[in-house]
C-alpha cells in the first residue's frame, strides 16, 4: 500500500462565499449602543467622582477619563463599521458567521462538529425581541458558533437546521 498526499492548489480549492450572507436584525445595534452606554456611563462616573477628592492627585482622574474617551471612541467605530460586516450563513454541510471590524472574525462550522444547540435571549436582548443562536462543538470553546441579533423565526429556523443536520439516523448523517 502506497501512501500518497498530493498538493492541491489553491485555484483549485472551492470558494466558500458562495453563499449569500444575512445579517442580524437592525434593532441589534440599538442593543449594542445601549450596552456600551450604560458600560460606559459607569465607567465614567468612576473618575469623575475622583475628580471631587483631594486625597486623589488630578492627573489620575483626567488620564483615566482620557484612557476611558479614547476606549469610548474606538468601540464606537466597532459598532458603526462592525455591525454591517455582521453576517451568517447557512450551507449544506457547515454554517458561517462573521463580525468584526478592528479585529475581522469569519467562523465556519461543520454540522458535523456540532455537540449541540440552544437559543438564548437575556434580559435586554427580551426588549428588543432579539436572540442568540450558540453551537457548541466537539472541540475547544472558541470553536463555538455564537450569532447574536436574530429574531425568533430565524433562530428557531436556525436551530432546527442544524438539529435536522446533526441528528443520526441508521448511523448516517
């Protein structure tokens, strides 16, 4: 028996964005910007207070208000630049899901990586009707699938994909 690993080029390989990407729900950004005004908010008040101490030298406050407007300032362009870029989509044998606009993240997952799925919604995401679709799979956690800002139909419809896709029957998928 011969062993053999050819090299295959890269032209060669199939593109994997040939699916049409969906992005989340609009109203998800609302929820992103509420989330980071109220982080920040605290944030804020926190040197802010200092600044009425005498006990605490001013250069501490103003650099850390500074450090805070800085931060502030980059999640903002996150949020206006990333939110458009945050896409899924669904294949036959994998899903994919993308975000990021500092730091670009494009996950693909294969169906038969999953472990298994569930749909969340916390508290805030409750008032903008919004939920979170998490695959967990046969691996380490950052090989997880999270895609935040879907509406019910498209999480249920998502996760009854993936249910039909990873479920055995006479030992085949």
């Amino acid at each position: 028996m011969n062993f053999e690993n050819l090299g295959i080029h890269t032209s060669d390989l199939p593109d994997f964005k040939s699916v049409d990407l969906e992005a989340v729900e609009k109203r998800y950004k609302k929820l992103l910007w509420l989330n980071e005004s109220v982080v920040f908010l605290v944030l804020f008040a926190i040197p802010v207070v200092g600044l009425f101490f005498d006990r605490i030298p001013m250069w501490i406050p103003v650099t850390a208000l500074i450090v805070l407007g800085v931060i502030f300032i980059l999640r903002t362009i996150e949020i206006e630049k990333g939110f458009p870029v945050r896409k899924f989509g669904v294949r036959q044998h994998d899903m994919i899901y993308q975000s990021g606009f500092f730091h670009f993240t494009e996950t693909v997952v294969p169906y038969n990586r999953i472990q298994h799925v569930e749909i969340k919604q916390g508290p805030l995401s409750r008032l903008f009707s919004l939920y979170t679709l998490r695959l967990y799979t046969a691996g380490a956690s950052s090989g997880d699938l999270i895609i935040d800002g879907l509406d019910q139909s498209t999480a249920q419809k998502l996760k009854a994909k993936v249910l039909d896709k990873t479920t055995v029957v006479d030992g085949k998928n």
